[in-house]
C-alpha cells in the first residue's frame, strides 16, 4: 500500500457545510485583531507554510485545491518565463472586495508562491491585485532562474 501525500489525505475529507460568516469572523475580523499590524505580512508567511505542510505537483493540484479549500475559482492568465498570472474569483471574493476595503488575500498569495517556488526549484514571490469592480483578485507570481532554492 502507498503511503498518500498530505493534499490526498486531505482531499479524502468529507466536505461538510461551512457557514460564510463563521469563515468570515474568523478570517476578517479575529486573525486581523489577533495579528495587528503585521497581519498582511503574517498571512503571507502563513499561506507559504499551508504550501510547505500541502506540497502540490503541478498547476492543475494548485488549482484543484483552491476548490476543495473553497477558496475560490483560479485560473491561470499568462505564463512567461519569469512571472505567472492568475485570477481568483467566487461570489465570497467579489462581496469581500465589495464591502471590506481593507481586505487582504495574502494568504492565497504566499499559498501561491510558495507552491510555485517548490515546483520550480527557484524563490519566488506572488504579489495581489484587487480589482474592486470585477469582484476578482489577480495574483502575479514573479521568479529568477538564477535564485535557486539552496
């Protein structure tokens, strides 16, 4: 019998019914209280450790996770081959940006980041867009090939 990877177990969840305003308490109201004002920075680093405990092989288990975890639609835009752009969305996003001006998805962003510097053996870094109006948050993942992870 092989042994699963952390993402497989956690897939194996049965997905159970989560109440948006308990997420939301949690996320917008409690963890920004708790964190001050290093709260954005904090999220960040927290989303890079989620990846580490989460190791994802490829684009598509990124994306497939991002569902499971209800964190929303992504899709990827544009590849080069220095930078990744994507774009989350779901009607959480749009009424977070909506109703919340201070709002933060660094979270995703160091989730993002990190997934990406794992699969390609480089640092990388993944910064967040907002745009209020579509509802949606673009993520740039930028990345050097000559600053390998040691």
């Amino acid at each position: 019998m092989s042994e699963l990877s952390s993402s497989e177990k956690y897939a194996e969840i049965e997905p159970l019914s989560v109440s948006v305003f308990g997420y939301e308490l949690i996320r917008e109201v409690l963890l920004p209280d708790l964190l001050g004002k290093d709260a954005r920075e904090i999220m960040y680093w927290a989303g890079k450790r989620l990846a580490r405990k989460f190791p994802l092989g490829s684009r598509e288990e990124i994306i497939e996770f991002f569902k499971q975890a209800d964190w929303g639609l992504l899709t990827i835009k544009e590849e080069t081959r220095k930078e990744l752009v994507l774009e989350l969305r779901s009607d959480l996003i749009s009424e977070r940006l909506k109703n919340k001006a201070d709002t933060t998805f660094q979270l995703e962003a160091g989730f993002i980041a990190q997934q990406i510097e794992t699969q390609k053996n480089v640092l990388a870094e993944a910064f967040e867009h907002p745009n209020r109006r579509a509802g949606r948050i673009q993520f740039t993942v930028k990345w050097d090939k000559s600053d390998p992870i040691k």
